[in-house]
C-alpha cells in the first residue's frame, strides 16, 4: 500500500505542474520511479538529518540533503519533465 500510495503522490506532483502531460510519458514514468525508490531507500532515515549504522566492523555513514522529505525531485527530474523550477508570473488586475 505504501508503494502505491509514494507512486499516487508522484503523479500527482507532476500533474500538479504539468496538468497535459501524457499519462504514458516515459520520462514522468522514469521520474516516479527514481523519486519512489530514493524514498524508500531513505524512509527509515526521515527526520534524520545525519546518521551511522555499525554492522560487526565497518560503519557506514551519511547526511541527508533533504532531511524532512520523502519524495524528493531533484533539479535532473525537473529538466527531464520541463518543468521549471522558477514560478510562473502572475498578475492582477482587480477593481
């Protein structure tokens, strides 16, 4: 269920920014998949900003570059969908 629901809120990210895009595109499905991955590779580290695992002799340790966040898309995946990473302009013209 977990991986469904990382998949749906992937989606949902990009259609959130790119509302036409095809619900076959390869790169939005490439993007889900890297995004879906790193996040559960992480998940057991959210809240950490650094951490150490210790298994007989050899330590491994890591810093988080965005502690806080499980799906995380990166400046590559943005570049990949053509989504900016700058807001668009606005304006009003209000009475």
């Amino acid at each position: 269920q977990l991986d469904a629901d990382l998949i749906a809120a992937a989606g949902l990210w990009i259609r959130d920014r790119k509302p036409w895009i095809p619900d076959d595109d390869p790169a939005a499905h490439f993007v889900v998949t890297q995004v879906v991955r790193a996040a559960r590779q992480t998940e057991k580290y959210l809240g950490l900003i650094s951490f150490t695992r210790t298994v007989g002799g050899v330590s491994n340790s890591g810093t988080l570059a965005n502690p806080g966040e499980l799906l995380v898309f990166t400046d590559f995946h943005h570049q990949l969908l053509a989504i900016s990473r700058i807001g668009a302009a606005s304006w009003y013209f209000g009475d």
